[in-house]
C-alpha cells in the first residue's frame, strides 16, 4: 500500500487547526480575547445640587452603571459616559460600570459634600449720580466671592462706579469651609440714579 506524504498531512493539519482557531475568535467575546481597561474617570469629590460627568474606558458595546446610595443617572445609560445628577444628600456613595458580558468592571467611591449657606444681603442698593460710593458688603461674617454682572469673578469686594444713571447686578457667594463646595450667589442690584431723583441711603 502506498504510504501518504508526511508533508500532505502536515498541509491538512495546519488547515483544520486555522479553521479551529477561527472559530475560536468568532465565538468568544473580544474582551476575552484582549485584556480591556473599563476603569472609570471623573470627580470623585462633588457638592450637592451638581451635575457630574462620568466616563469608562474598553471601547464596549455595552455598558452597565449603577450608582447605590444616592444620585440619578440622567443620561448616557448603556455608553460609555454618562451624566450623573447629585441631588441633595450629602454623604460617600458608589458609582460602577462593567461590560455586558461582565468580563469588566471598576468602582469609584465618590464623596458629596454640603454647599456654605448664601451670605445675607441688602439689594437695591442706591446713589445719586457721582455721589461718593463705598465697596459693597454681605450682612454675613466669612469670605466671599465677587461677581460683576457677566458672572467674571472679581478681586475683591466691587465698589459702584456712579458716574453715569444706570442699574446694573453684582453678584457675591461665600466661600466652602475648607471643602470646595461654595455657596449659592446672591445677586445685589446697583442703582446709580440722576441728581433729579432722591436717593434711598444704602444700608451696608
């Protein structure tokens, strides 16, 4: 009987274990495959009332997040970044991802922090025109922040420029205690009146 050719059975081998191979690849999930990263990126440290984006790495189809203890995903459910709204409470809660096959996954521990009270305020406050005018103050005790009335944040405390009859809006927060987290703004509205108007003396 005529023996068959080592070589044409080394051809065969290598065809059928290719095939295998290939099938190998369709059938199991690429993230079985290649090690993945899903590790998640954004703040880790927010005040309440804020909206925080949150992103994962992995190029996956699908993603799973859930956030336990406090907080709503507002958008972005099943990608790869979404948006959280913090809400009220204050206090450390979890936000995590994982890929659909579940292959990966990554946790942050994410801590929300208390906002300052607003400073108290007088508004309006008002001048006659070119009246001699003196930088503007909060009822409260603490740091502030000063805002002209395009929200630019100002060094110090403003003081009107009453040269010329207008109404324009300053704005003053008061700042975290050490946490970052400062308080709402307090606008205080600026009325620079002409010499034919009585004044209404400012309480500063």
């Amino acid at each position: 009987m005529k023996k068959k050719s080592p070589h044409i059975w080394s051809f065969i081998d290598l065809k059928i274990n290719a095939h295998i191979f290939g099938l190998l690849l369709f059938l199991l999930p690429n993230n079985l495959i290649y090690a993945q990263d899903c590790s998640i990126s954004g703040d880790d440290t927010v005040c309440i009332g804020v909206t925080e984006t949150y992103s994962s790495e992995g190029g996956f189809s699908d993603f799973i997040w859930m956030v336990s203890g406090g907080g709503t995903i507002s958008s972005g459910i099943g990608t790869d970044t979404i948006e959280i709204d913090w809400g009220l409470t204050t206090g450390d809660f979890t936000v995590s991802v994982s890929s659909a096959s579940g292959s990966c996954s990554d946790s942050m521990i994410v801590t929300i922090r208390q906002k300052e009270n607003a400073p108290n305020v007088t508004s309006p406050v008002t001048y006659c025109e070119n009246a001699l005018a003196v930088p503007l103050s909060t009822n409260s005790g603490g740091t502030f922040k000063w805002y002209d009335e395009s929200f630019n944040l100002l060094v110090g405390a403003p003081t009107p420029d009453t040269s010329t009859p207008r109404t324009t809006s300053y704005y003053v927060s008061k700042e975290g205690n050490g946490n970052g987290c400062d308080s709402d703004l307090e606008e205080i509205e600026v009325i620079i009146t002409d010499d034919t108007v009585d004044p209404v003396t400012p309480t500063l």
